[in-house]
C-alpha cells in the first residue's frame, strides 16, 4: 500500500480527467551524524526516511511544465524556454530543478503532474532536496534520460544554491538520489563514493519534531558556512576536510575565536562520524549513540546552530533508558533531533518524550519511527492492469 502515491494519482485524475502515466518518488532524510560537514568535503552518515514526495505525470507536447500540489492547494506553470523566478515558493524547486538540468545540457520535455509530500516543511528533514529529486526523476522518465543519481544529485543541489539562493551541501540531494533499503549511507561530500551501513541489531530510529520551524536561507546557516570557508582559507586548504585537530590546536591563537569553534566542531565531527560507521558496521550501538550525543554537544557549543526547544528534546530522549543516544539533526536553528532507541521499547520510549517535551514546553511534538528506504524511483503504469489491482500490479518499476 502507497497512499501517498494513491493520492496523487487521485489528485491527478481529478485534475486531468485520465490516470497518470507514471509515478516519480523521492524521500526525505534524517542524518544520524555529520553535520555541517557536508559543505567542508567531509564525512555525513544519513539514511532516506519513509517520508516522500511523490509526482503523477504525463508527457505534454508544448515545453510547459504544470505541476499542481493538493498540499498547498497551488498550482505552478512555466514555459521551459523562458524560465523566470516568480510563482509559489515550493514550485521554485521544481523549476530550479528545470533550470539546472537544462543548464547541464539536458534536453527537456514538458509534462504536467499532481505532487503530495508528508516531508515535513522545514523541520531539518529535507523537504526540499526530496522535491528536487523527484523532480529530476519526472524529467528523466518523461524524456528518457540516463539516470545517473550521484550527477542527478549535484544538478539538484545547484538549483538550490544557485536558484532558490540556500547554500546547502550536497548530502540531502544524495541520500534522497542514492538511499538504500535498511541501511543507512556513509556520504563522502568530497569524492560522492557511498558505503551503506546497516543499523546494530535490535535497535531503531527515532526522528523527534520539535515543532519549531526556521528558514535556513534567512538564518545564519549561510553566515556558519562563510566562517568555516574563512578558516579553511586561514589554513591555506581547499576545505576544513583537509585541516586536522592537530592543526586546529597549533594556530587556536591566531584564528578569531568563532572561526575557531565552527573548525573544531567540523574536523571532530568528521571524525565521529566515520567512527559511527564502524560502530554500526560492529553492530556496536552504545558506541554509536554515544557519538551522536557527542555531536550534539559540539553543535550546540562549538557551532552553534541548536535551540532551546532542540536542547530540550535531545535531554529528555537521553534521559530515557532505551535511547542509546541523541541529537539536534539537520541545519538548526529549530526542527528535529534524532536518536537510537531500543526496538523493544520504542513505544514507551516515543510516549515519555512526547508527554515530557510537551510539559516543559507547552508544545506537542510530532515523533515517528523510521526505517531507511531506496533513493528516488519511477514507475510506469501497467495499461493491462485494473483499476482495482494492487499498487505493485497497476506499476512497475523502471
């Protein structure tokens, strides 16, 4: 059962009078470590969650896109030979997508589609890399292009730098482009070789929603990024990846203080994070919550992009006995925190932090368990299949 890809393909119909020809899917990620490490070359450790974007489409003939979203109850149109910033602020992602295939040399074909998303807005989850995946799918199914997910994956993350203006690595475009089933993927910003890494046994992942929203474009995201491109240039590196703790110590004097905190955390972070992927690869998960734990202190202190309510969160999941560990996740600023919990207590687990977090902050959470799925796929419709057939019957995979 697909619901949200059964409620988009309703949407469609209702809109178009016919069923759609295909059926594009992206997922949202939770990153269990490496943050803030992706833009400095380094090392990031995220999984796709089961939380997607799906797009029922159809080729059209004229070079216009048309894409309507029951979501936000708005629809977006542009021409593909007159791309122009302008419209609802989710179909500038879709059309910076356009815009970044086509600057590639991406011969392009118009389609209209139907979107749903359960990717929560702005709670550090990437909705917006999930949009711009699914996107470039849409576009490589209708005009039958190569499928290449890592260089799908750079395109995606130009439109967003450079289109919609938010400086983003390039780990959420990804994992949304390259997520394996049950595993998460160690991500090497630098190279963009992959290794997936699989949970430790009896254990699961919790994704915790503060409820608290920010807008990374207008936060200091781009200001964390200016500063650790300030201390890579101190150094004389192409990217903090390059810089070691022992050179961090040797010039701590003679770096400004917060060039100094944001390279610390970023050359500790990297090396958490690879000594995550051997922990879980051990099945080792004291070690590995442990780690999380360390990175949300240095997130907080070092680089300071946590919150109150992010704070808040993270100490009332590690003061739960099944939680192996936990941290803030995605940029900051608000959104949610993760963490390793016991599978046999995740239930009690997930009660207690929602009826604590709630207390102290007069706030409801939103906290749901995930598993880690595929990157972004197409499906074309079985003409032959009924209307009544299951979802694997009426599609099939490309």
């Amino acid at each position: 059962m697909r619901p949200l890809a059964e409620m988009a393909s309703r949407d469609f119909v209702d809109r178009y009078g016919e069923c759609p020809a295909f059926l594009v899917r992206a997922p949202g990620r939770v990153n269990l470590i490496g943050e803030h490490t992706d833009y400095n070359d380094g090392f990031v450790l995220p999984l796709a969650i089961e939380r997607e974007v799906w797009i029922a489409l159809r080729p059209r003939p004229d070079g216009t896109v048309a894409v309507s979203s029951a979501d936000f109850e708005e629809n977006a149109v542009f021409a593909l030979d007159d791309l122009v910033r302008g419209g609802p602020a989710w179909g500038e992602y879709v059309k910076g997508t356009a815009w970044s295939l086509a600057a590639a040399g991406y011969q392009l074909q118009g389609w209209d589609g139907a979107v749903r998303s359960d990717v929560p807005i702005g709670a550090g989850l990437s909705s917006s890399a999930a949009v711009e995946l699914a996107t470039a799918r849409a576009f490589a199914t209708i005009a039958q292009l190569d499928w290449n997910p890592a260089a799908m994956a750079r395109l995606a993350q130009r439109a967003e730098n450079e289109w919609v203006g938010m400086r983003c690595g390039i780990m959420d475009q990804m994992i949304a482009a390259v997520g394996r089933e049950g595993h998460a993927v160690l991500i090497d910003c630098r190279t963009l070789t992959t290794r997936p890494v699989p949970l430790p046994d009896r254990t699961v992942v919790v994704v915790m929603d503060t409820a608290t929203r920010r807008g990374l474009v207008e936060s200091a995201y781009n200001e964390r990024r200016r500063q650790c491109e300030d201390a890579a240039a101190f150094f004389g590196v192409r990217a903090l990846r390059d810089v070691s703790l022992e050179m961090l110590e040797r010039a701590d004097q003679r770096l400004d203080a917060a060039s100094a905190r944001r390279a610390r955390h970023v050359v500790t972070e990297n090396a958490r994070t690879l000594a995550a992927a051997d922990a879980m690869c051990g099945g080792d998960a004291p070690a590995l919550g442990a780690l999380m734990t360390e990175s949300h202190r240095s997130l907080r202190d070092d680089f300071e992009v946590s919150s109150i309510a992010l704070d808040t969160m993270v100490d009332i999941a590690q003061e739960q006995e099944a939680c192996y560990g936990a941290r803030m996740t995605g940029g900051g600023f608000g959104g949610c925190a993760v963490a390793l919990v016991d599978r046999a207590a995740v239930d009690s687990f997930v009660a207690r932090v929602t009826e604590e977090y709630e207390r102290r902050t007069r706030t409801a959470p939103r906290l749901y368990v995930t598993g880690a799925t595929a990157g972004a796929t197409a499906f074309v419709a079985d003409a032959a299949a009924p209307a009544t057939a299951s979802f694997e019957a009426r599609w099939r995979p490309l």
